[in-house]
C-alpha cells in the first residue's frame, strides 16, 4: 500500500479501524519529501520531527483506546503566509526570513486541536502576491505534471504539495483566486471559502478585505472535511461570520436533480485556450445529465474586475505593508544613517520587486488627489460587481466558469510582462470581490498532459451546496484518476 496516494477521509478510516499508524505515515510522507522537494521546490520549512512527535503521541493516544480527533495522524502542510508558533514564517519574503511568531493562526490551533501532523510550510509568491510562485526570494516552485511549467500561485507550493503527493492536504490563502488558480493548474481541489466563513487572525495580510484562507486537497470530500475543522466564528478576528457551520461531509449526496447551474456570458470570451473552454463545456454536460438545469445568466460588470482588484488589493497591500519598517520584527538594514535612510534600506533590501510594483500602485491609489478618481471609484464598482452576483443567483443556485483561461504557462514565460501575469487570475478575481464562495476541481487534461480547472461560485454561506454539486461532478466524470509522473 502506497500510503502518499490516499485520500485524508482513506487515511482517517485505516487510522480509525488500526490498520496503519500515524507514525508509519508521517514517514512515508517525510521520504517522499526528502526524495522529491529538492525537484518541486514545494516548501520552504519541513517539520520533520515535529511531525515524529505528533505522531508518535496520537498512536500512543489510540493504543490506549482513547477518542481520537476527526484529523489525527493526518499529514498536512501550511502556506507559508499562516503563523505558526516557533516555527519560521516567512510569506516568501527576505524581509521575515527568520521571523518566528509567538503564536499559532487560528485555523492552526484548529489543525493542531483536530490533530494534523504539521510536515512543513509552503512555498508561495512574496506576501502572495502573484499567479506563479516564481515571485518567491527563495525558489520557484515547478509543477508536478511538468517540471517546465508553473503550479500557479499564490498558494503553489500547497498545490503542488498536494498534486505531488508531499502532503495529504494542505491549506492555502485565496485574495484573488491563489488557492484556486494552483488548485486548476495542478489538477487537484481548491476550496476559497465565504469571506468571514474562516478565521483570518494569524493569515498575514496583503488585502485585508479579500483575504481568505482555503483547503487544497485530492479531491472534494476531502476539501469538505477540512474545511469542517477550519470554519467557524473567531472572537480573534472581527470579520469572522458568527454562523452556525452546517456538516459539511454530509451534504455530498451526490443528488444534484434539479440544481440550476448558471453560466455567466462574461466567462466564456476570445482569446480564452480552446482546449479549456471545450473541458470545462465538457463539465456542464456532465452536471445536466445528472440532473443539473443550465441558465443563462449575465455578470456584466465584469470587465471591470481586474482594474478594480488591482486598485483595491493593493491600495489595501500600501497600508499593510507599511509595517514593515525594520524597529519591531524582520529585517534591519545595517549600518543605517538615521531612521528614515533605516526605513529606506529595510525594504529596499527586504521586498522583492513585486510587492514593490504593487506597493507603488497602491500608494499612488490612495494619496491626495487621486483617491477620488481611483481608490473610492474602484470601491464604487466593487459594490455593482457584488450586485451582479446576487442577481445571477436570484436565477440560479450555482454559477460555472473556468478557473483560468489557459492551462499551467511555462516557468518564466510571464515575468517580463505584468499584465499578462495578472490576466491569470481573470476568471477568480470577482468571487474576492464580491465575497462569495467558490471552488475548482480538475475536469480533463490538455493534449499536452497538463490540467483543467473547472471552477464553480456559489451564494454567500452556501458552501454545502458547491461542495455537493462539486463531488456529484468528481463521482461521475468520465476520465480516470490521474497521477503525476514524478
């Protein structure tokens, strides 16, 4: 038995039922790391023996017949923009690259009180900021399917964690599509929940208001069971949503009849990969043959989404950014003349250059002269994208689109060009706008091998039912698992 290739719900019941022990995966999984990181570039920190440890204390908690936690002895891995208490989190960046929190992020705790093996931290654009994980100051990270191409990002290193088989499954941040993005280019599940549906105290910030973190897994029962362990209101975090969090296992079943799946007009535009939209195409059918209605339906602010996002995530990343001055925490440019050339040399040494590009846009987004023409304009719009939402779903129940207008580019193919880089994100961006949920699951293969994302949006709070539209689809796809050649 090839421990790496199960699922989190086929290793919860061999744990449960004593055929294998925490300590025997945790191994399995810590090898593999260590046989395949050096090629992937998946992680930035491995907590070998931290995740020894864990193991160990589960499976003397078992051979004492005591309960065991709904993930105990599970593998996963955390984008490496979540703090963990004593341990390195870096965003990716030079200027937190010995940072150690003296804390644990919320959905942490809940992973450590649910009883997750920790196997490291993942790699991920600078303060997630990009579509490739090339943006890192460390490494990029290649995609399992092809080593030539990108995994996607910001959340790539979970992506391509997962997709490789270095975890069971993994928790990523989605500001404008960087969990679901990776999740398509990687053929794997990338869940980006409700904004308030999951704690964001200890996720360090770009965009305070588009912010959240999400589960990447094999597949959708597995997305729903991590999701159960992170969801829920937080005193910590003032935008967290104090609602009751339905069991979300239990609404995968597989009954979609008579579900209305909206197709947006905006979404399926020129210049959008023909083998792409042919897939995802492809999954409509799939979904009215098990019951599914189609509906047309219109988001016609659309066009509008990049330039909004833009003005808005960054004017959000000028502001907190700006803590990062060298005085409390991370890097400190030696040999300083005084405080202000301090300031100057702490993040001209420590920000690479896109979160530098993208916090010059901002600043100018916000400062005096200009708020009016673009910071609260883009606000304005921001309000009319979130309407053209919650009309589409007075028609429909859940809405079908691709995650990505192409499948993974090539390393390095986009760096030289912004725009095109941030055109990536396209088809995501609106969902973080408008606050919703929304999710991507593979739905075929290029002719060159490489994934497809299909990604579904659904109401706000309403995340049982894309989880169950999602898994009827997974259940009755027609083509056969497929698994990277690594």
């Amino acid at each position: 038995m090839e421990l790496t290739r199960l699922t989190v719900h086929e290793l919860r019941d061999l744990i449960r039922r004593g055929e294998v022990s925490p300590p025997e995966i945790a191994r399995a999984y810590l090898d593999r790391i260590d046989r395949l990181d050096g090629v992937l570039g998946a992680f930035t920190v491995v907590t070998a023996e931290a995740a020894l440890a864990e193991a160990e204390r589960i499976a003397a908690s078992a051979s004492r017949r005591e309960p065991l936690p709904p993930l105990a002895g599970i593998p996963l891995a955390l984008k490496d923009v979540l703090c963990t208490k004593g341990v390195r989190t870096t965003c990716a960046s030079r200027i937190l690259a010995d940072f150690r929190p003296p804390y644990d992020a919320t959905v942490v705790s809940r992973l450590r009180q649910a009883g997750m093996l920790m196997l490291g931290k993942t790699n991920m654009d600078e303060f997630a900021m990009g579509s490739s994980t090339e943006n890192s100051a460390f490494h990029p990270t290649r995609n399992p399917w092809n080593l030539d191409c990108v995994p996607g990002g910001s959340s790539g290193g979970s992506a391509a964690a997962v997709a490789g088989e270095l975890c069971a499954g993994a928790l990523g941040s989605d500001t404008g599509g960087s969990v679901r993005q990776p999740a398509g280019f990687c053929g794997i599940v990338g869940l980006k929940p409700t904004y308030g549906r999951v704690s964001r105290f200890g996720l360090i910030a770009y965009a305070s208001s588009l912010d959240q973190i999400g589960p990447m897994a094999k597949d959708v029962r597995d997305a729903a069971i991590l999701l159960q362990a992170i969801a829920g209101h937080d005193p910590l975090d003032s935008t967290s949503a104090d609602l009751p969090v339905p069991e979300y296992e239990s609404a995968l079943t597989g009954d979609i009849r008579g579900v209305r799946v909206g197709l947006p007009a905006e979404y399926f535009v020129a210049g959008m990969d023909r083998e792409v939209e042919a897939a995802v195409r492809e999954g409509l059918r799939r979904l009215v043959g098990l019951g599914a209605v189609p509906v047309e339906v219109s988001l016609p602010h659309t066009a509008h989404a990049i330039a909004v996002y833009y003005l808005v995530s960054t004017a959000e990343a000028s502001s907190n950014l700006g803590r990062y001055d060298g005085v409390k925490y991370g890097h400190r440019a030696a040999a300083a003349a005084d405080l202000v050339d301090m300031y100057q040399a702490t993040r001209g040494e420590g920000f690479g250059p896109e979160v530098k590009r993208r916090i010059v846009l901002g600043t100018y987004a916000l400062s005096a002269g200009y708020y009016d023409a673009y910071y609260l304009k883009a606000l304005k719009v921001r309000t009319l994208i979130r309407q053209d939402f919650t009309e589409a779903f007075r028609r429909c129940d859940v809405l079908l689109t691709p995650t990505s207008p192409t499948a993974a580019f090539r390393l390095g193919e986009k760096t030289d060009d912004p725009l095109q880089m941030y055109l990536s994100d396209v088809f995501t961006i609106s969902v973080n706008l408008a606050g919703i949920p929304a999710i991507s699951v593979n739905c075929g293969f290029t002719t060159g091998g490489l994934p497809i994302g299909l990604q579904l949006m659904g109401k706000p709070f309403d995340e049982a039912m894309l989880l169950r539209v999602a898994h009827a689809y997974e259940q009755a796809a027609p083509h056969p698992v497929r698994r990277p050649d690594l």
